[in-house]
C-alpha cells in the first residue's frame, strides 16, 4: 500500500477525516500543504476500493468498518516468484481481490496476496485444505507474523527479489536456515547461514492459496 494511504488509513482509526481540512490532514501525516490535491486523490482511492467510507448527509469520513457480510478486500502486491528468482519484490499495489467472509473467516488486518509465478511449490501442503501453489494462484500472506516456525511456508525477500519458500530451521544443529522448494521438479534450496540472517527479509507467513480456476 501506498505510504501516504497507509498514513490516511492510521489517522482514520482516531479521527473523522471529513471534520479536517485536507491541509490540516496533510499536515497530520506529514505532508506538504501546498498540495492538498494530492491528500483528495488518496483519499478518493481509499473509498474506491473500500478502506474508508463517506456518509454524504453528515460529510463524514471514516475508516470503513467490517461487517460479517462484507466482502473482504485484500490489496494485489505483484507476483511472487515460486522458482529461481527472476522477479524484483516491489511493495506496489497491483490490484484488489474480494473474498467473502467464509474464505477467510480468520481476516484481520496485515493481510495482503501475491500472485504465484513458476512451480517450484506445486506440492506444498498449505493450511488445513492442505492445497500445493501452483503458477497463477492467489496466495494469502499474513505480514504482521515475520518470525515462521520450522516447516511453515513463507514469502521471503532475498537481494531484492520474492520467493515463496517452505522454512527449515536446521539452526541448532547446521547453524543454518534452509529455504526449500517442494516440487515435481529438482530446485535447489537455498541456504542460509545463521550469522547472515540480515542478508534476507521475511515479509510473512503464507495463511492461505486461493486457486486460479481451471
């Protein structure tokens, strides 16, 4: 999500944006006030694609809240690459994706889909559908969880490019962390060692795999 909208979205939980000048909103978040167009335009594509809600009799703005009958919608962040990384990780929303409430019915907030490229998980075992990531598939991060268990399945950043890859801490025995592929076809994991953890960015832990249709 864009910085700005993310900061919009943060003041929108305390305060109704439409009782505020869009100055005194840039000023809030940090912004220039000489350019309150900019302030409209994020705020007009938070309403678009339902993040706040505008009541037009009483001029409010607020954060939209969730209803058990909502759909549920998750920002696109580009494509994961599931095989040899050839894809640059960019934090840039591509598009939303509504689910309904029964898909997901543990939704909260830090959630957000890539889209898997390649198939070097087309025999992961995800959730409790127990489903494999196969090329074109939604798949559903959770970004507020960034420290995985052995053997969860994760979207990691390593020198700027995206994997989904199943986690091994082999820590305690090899001093290593081994990022695996499960495949029908032979990719090599990647390896690394645990006084080089910095070199490498969990983003999250993989919750869910929407299936592409068939």
């Amino acid at each position: 999500m864009d910085p700005k909208q993310k900061k919009l979205l943060d003041l929108a939980d305390g305060v109704d944006l439409g009782k505020l000048t869009l100055r005194e909103i840039s000023t809030r978040i940090g912004l220039i006030p000489e350019k309150p167009q900019l302030i409209k335009h994020h705020i007009e594509q938070l309403i678009k694609n339902g993040f706040l809600e505008r009541d037009l009799l009483s001029s409010t703005i607020r954060k939209k809240k969730q209803r058990n009958n909502d759909f549920i919608v998750l920002p696109v962040l580009g494509s994961a690459n599931c095989g040899i990384a050839t894809l640059f990780a960019e934090e840039n929303i591509t598009g939303y994706v509504q689910v309904s409430p029964s898909t997901l019915p543990n939704a909260k907030k830090g959630l957000f889909i890539v889209k898997a490229k390649g198939d070097s998980m087309n025999r992961a075992r995800v959730g409790a559908e127990r489903l494999s990531i196969e090329d074109g598939d939604y798949v559903i991060v959770d970004s507020t969880k960034y420290a995985p268990k052995n053997k969860e399945y994760i979207l990691s950043v390593i020198n700027g490019l995206a994997n989904i890859k199943k986690y091994i801490d082999d820590r305690e025995k090899h001093c290593q962390i081994v990022l695996e592929s499960e495949s029908t076809k032979n990719y090599p994991p990647i390896f690394i060692h645990q006084g080089d953890s910095d070199i490498y960015k969990v983003c999250g832990i993989i919750v869910k795999v929407i299936k592409r249709p068939d």
